[in-house]
C-alpha cells in the first residue's frame, strides 16, 4: 500500500510513511475485509461517512506538516484511522465527529490499539473545540461549502488548516490555509471528491 499508493504519488515525509506502515487499516474497517481496507480508494462506514482512501489521509497529514510537539485538531474522526495516524506524528490529537456513535465506535477501537495521545468526542466540528484550542494543525476530513471561521480562529499563528471546499456534486478544492498574525494565505492544493460536513 505504501510503496504503490503513496510514496509512487509523491508523498516523501519519512515520518507519515512509516505512520502509514505501522497503523493496522484494517482494524478500523473490519466489516471491509483485510484485502479491500488496503485498497485505493475510500470505503464507507456507516452514517454516510467514508474513511478516505491512504493516499489521501497520507497527503493531508504531509502538507500540514505536523510535528512531535504538535497539537492538531481532527473534524471528522469516522472510523478513527486518521486520528490513529496523526497520533503517530503529534504530540496529542483532538477529534471530533457530529454522529455519537461513529465517536463512540472510533474510541473503542483506538483505545483497544493502546493509543493514549487521542481525545474524542461528539459535536459539531465546524464550531471546532474552543477549550483546547489553539491548535497548531487542524485536518478535516469531509468537504465543507466554505471555510469555517471558528477553523480559522482557533488556529495558531503559524498554523495549518487543511480542508476539502467545494459542494457534493460540484468541483472539490483541497485547501491549504496557513495563519500568520493577522494574514490568511490560502492555497489549492488539488481538486478531490469528499462526503459533505455535516454541521448543526
């Protein structure tokens, strides 16, 4: 999976790669099959979520460019093997699903794994989660009309939003948005196809 899904595509960050080899995919997608988790492609979940497919979850983690010390915020943990992977490369991971039992299931499974840097909770991720912010990275994982302001706000300065922007049946932008003081620099990273951020 890594050699032909991600590092053939460009991805070069040896700390993701190694995160992608060591976090069991199949673990969050058990119903999938251990041949289709590994798969290139996203798989669904329930609730009409997806756990997007390696390549992707491999990119975002690169281009937020997250470190050891770092404390990032996840909106839309799903099954949790994105949080798993971030967990991998930050100090402590906060994520956040607006359907309960998707939260529920996803700390179940990552508490089993042994993962002890990963808060998780129910909510609506578009208002982010103000008493743990600021963040130094925020990755969503669903496709939102535009950005949300309270993202943007809880934001370090220095800080990385990465975030699909786009309707469900129309053009998809992959979106980097870096803080600094007062300056929002966004960035189109790719065009890419996500289920809707579901807010409210």
């Amino acid at each position: 999976m890594v050699a032909e899904q991600i590092e053939a595509r460009g991805v070069r960050d040896k700390h993701v790669l190694d995160a992608m080899r060591s976090v069991p995919r199949h673990v969050f997608v058990p119903e999938a099959g251990p041949q289709a988790a590994y798969a290139d492609h996203p798989l669904p979940i329930g609730y009409g979520q997806t756990i997007s497919q390696p390549y992707m979850v491999a990119y975002m983690c690169e281009i937020a460019q997250l470190e050891k010390k770092s404390r990032v915020l996840e909106v839309g943990t799903g099954s949790g093997y994105g949080a798993a992977i971030i967990a991998q490369l930050a100090q402590h991971v906060y994520t956040i699903d607006i359907a309960p039992a998707l939260a529920n299931l996803a700390e179940q499974t990552l508490q089993s794994l042994g993962y002890n840097n990963i808060s998780v909770k129910s909510g609506d991720g578009c208002e982010g989660w103000r008493d743990e912010a600021p963040f130094d990275a925020i990755i969503v994982t669903a496709a939102a009309p535009k950005i949300p302001s309270a993202l943007v706000e809880q934001l370090k300065d220095g800080g990385r939003l990465v975030i699909p922007v786009g309707h469900q049946f129309f053009t998809q932008r992959l979106v980097l948005v870096e803080k600094d003081g007062e300056r929002i620099k966004q960035r189109d990273m790719m065009l890419v196809r996500f289920v809707p951020l579901r807010s409210g």
